[in-house]
C-alpha cells in the first residue's frame, strides 16, 4: 500500500537531498527513504520534525506543507 504524499518531488524539485532531510530534522536516513518512497506513513511526530526542518531550512509556509505531507495518518500498519 501507498501513502500519498508529494515529499521525494519537493525534495528533486529543490536540490534537497533525503541525507539532508535526515541530518537536520533528527530522522534516520531509512525512515526518510520509506517516506519518500511512499512505503511508511509518517506519524504526527515524524510530519511535525520534517515541517519544522522545511520551514527553518527552505523556508516553506503552511501550504507548502499541506502539499508535501499527507493531512491524514495512517492507523494501520502494512501486511
């Protein structure tokens, strides 16, 4: 299963690499490739530390976010 989200695209878009990502919102390089990949839905937790490295780093606003990150969160895990 998928979860949607627009967060490899922004990152190809912008010249942002996942080491990147990883290193200045404290989440492991693994999780962010599942994420990018489109393989693991992010908790609250994981949105609410890559939003905060968006912001400070690329300066994104909230909308930006919206279109990045999925709104909802994914209760069940994968088979």
């Amino acid at each position: 299963m998928q979860y949607e989200n627009g967060l490899l695209e922004f990152l190809q878009n912008n010249g942002i690499t996942q080491s990147n990502v990883a290193l200045g919102s404290r989440i492991s390089q693994v999780t962010i490739n599942r994420i990018c990949n489109k393989k693991l839905s992010p908790s609250k937790t994981l949105i609410g530390k890559i939003s905060k490295y968006l912001v400070k780093e690329i300066d994104c606003t909230a909308e930006d976010i919206k279109k990045i990150l999925p709104e909802h969160i994914s209760t069940k895990k994968e088979k």
